[in-house]
C-alpha cells in the first residue's frame, strides 16, 4: 500500500495555511477533523524556505491537529509534496516575515 500525501488548507487566525500530511480522518472530537503525520522539507545548513522553517517551528512538534471542519478551505489527495505557505486571507498573497533589520541610529 502506498503512502498517501495530503494538502490541507484551512484558515487560522486570519490567514490561510496550507499544510502536507500523511493522514487525515473524521477526530473522534465531534465536529473537528484529525491531520496527521505533517511533512516538511527537511534541509540542513541554509535555511532555503523562511515559509517552511516558520510552519516546522509552529507544527513540528505536533503529532496531530484537530482542526473544526468550518474553518478547512480544502484537502487534496496529491502525487507529491510542494510547496508549504502561509497567505493572507483576505488577498490571498503570500505572509513573508520581513527580514530583521538593525535599528536606526539616533
């Protein structure tokens, strides 16, 4: 049997996260939906992806989500893993954290 792979969007907060997993199925908590197994780029040294490394950071502890079946957009059955994003709900463009720049000097 083959793994499956899952994309799954929902909104949190505001803004659209769109996630890869390898299980998701109907949570035994009533009304909610259990994604599972999360997969993420995994890249040592240069951090390719600031998108990636935020989603590992928030999730990559997390052994299952139960998401409220109201707030997910989609789920996909997909061939293979692309690119994870975090978007902004109302425009739908891409939350890019702005790279850290050094204070003005007085």
């Amino acid at each position: 049997m083959k793994n499956t792979l899952h994309k799954v969007t929902f909104l949190n907060h505001g803004r659209i996260y769109e996630l890869y997993a390898q299980h998701v199925a109907s949570s035994a908590l009533w009304g909610f939906t259990e994604v599972g197994e999360l997969v993420f780029d995994v890249h040592d040294g240069l951090v390719v992806d600031p998108t990636e490394e935020r989603l590992r950071d928030e999730f990559g502890g997390t052994r299952v989500l139960h998401l409220p079946m109201q707030s997910i957009v989609r789920i996909e059955e997909v061939e293979r893993k692309g690119q994870s994003a975090i978007r902004d709900a109302a425009t739908g463009e891409k939350v890019v954290t702005p790279f850290p720049m050094p204070a003005k000097p007085r």
